[in-house]
C-alpha cells in the first residue's frame, strides 16, 4: 500500500474541497436585530427612532470574506419613535412616503476584512425608490452555535451615516438634521433543517 499517495490524495481532495466551499448563509433574526437612526431636531436635542420587522440573508465567507454579501429588507411601517403623532407623520408624505414606498433596502457590493472581525461593506441603500451606495462599518461580535436554538449564528453591530436628502427624504431641512446617523444590531441563524 503507497501510503505517500493515500496521503497525497486526501490533501488534494482537502484543497478540492475547500476551493469549492460556499458562503453559508444566515437568515436575519428580526426579533433579535434593530436599526436605529438619529438625527438633530433644531440643534436642540438628538431624537432617535428604530426600524424593526427587519428581513434579509447575510452570506458569510471566513475564509474568503470577500465572497460574503448582505442583502435586507426593511418595512418602513415598523418606524418606532415612541410618538405616534411622529411616527405617522414620518410614514407620511413629507418623509418616507410609506404608502407609496412600503420598503427600504439594503444589498451589498463589496465586504472587505479591514481588521480582527472588523469589515468595511459596501452596498446599494434604496429608499423611495432612489438608490445610493453607503458604507457600513461592521464588527463581528460573535459567531457560535446559539445556546438556546442550537443553530449556527452570527451577530454583528455595524454603524453608518449619510445625507437623508439625497434619498427624497430631506423634509424641514436644514432645522431639522441632514445627517442621519444609523446603528444596526443583529442576529442571524443558519436555516433549521425539515
């Protein structure tokens, strides 16, 4: 038996193998994941609101995090300010249009590793119909099997910021803030299998 060839055959299977490994994908948890926004309301205070009821699927590579990719949805009708007067009025026409424009999303470009569990992601955020790229600055927080679900789960926390007037979103501009400041948690479990 020519035990070197054994060994030299398994190895190559090993790389074959690895070379034809796909990103496993995560299905977003909405009950674990948040984007919460904030902007300034006449230089006077720094309100906040969350989305929530968020969708999507993020794709992760370790060995290769530049073949991962993050695609989500999110209802503008989950808006929560803790006002109802501000949330229907931000649903409304002189903000987000919900009626008209039920959803935001967000579909990544580019994932690049720019440290220990830190990645720069680049993507397509369309609101209102007008689509933009952002940058989102993620950081990994964990990646284990759940001890409650017993899944396979990833959590990050990322954060970004931009001009809501370059989306059709610009209402009282400039007295009440351009810049929105957005942080988002999440959560998301490999499929449980039927």
């Amino acid at each position: 038996m020519n035990f070197k060839a054994i060994t030299l055959g398994l190895a190559v299977a090993s790389v074959a193998t690895l070379s034809l490994a796909k990103p496993v994908a995560y299905q977003i948890d909405p009950g674990h994941s948040a984007t919460v926004f904030s902007w300034s309301h006449f230089g006077f205070s720094t309100p906040s609101a969350n989305f929530s009821d968020i969708q999507g699927t993020i794709n992760v590579d370790n060995e290769k995090p530049a073949n991962s990719s993050v695609n989500v949805n999110i209802p503008v009708a989950s808006i929560n300010t803790n006002v109802k007067a501000l949330d229907d009025h931000i649903k409304g026409a002189d903000f987000f249009d919900a009626a008209k424009y039920p959803n935001i999303t967000f579909k990544s470009t580019k994932v690049q590793a720019v440290g220990k569990n830190k990645y720069r992601i680049t993507g397509n955020l369309t609101v209102k119909d007008v689509t933009k790229p952002v940058v989102l600055d993620a950081v990994l927080n964990k990646q284990a099997v759940h001890p409650m679900t017993k899944l396979q789960t990833v959590g990050f926390n990322a954060t970004t910021s931009f001009n809501r007037s370059a989306f059709g979103v610009g209402g009282y501009v400039p007295n009440v803030g351009d810049k929105i400041t957005v942080n988002i948690t999440t959560e998301a479990s490999v499929a449980a299998k039927k």
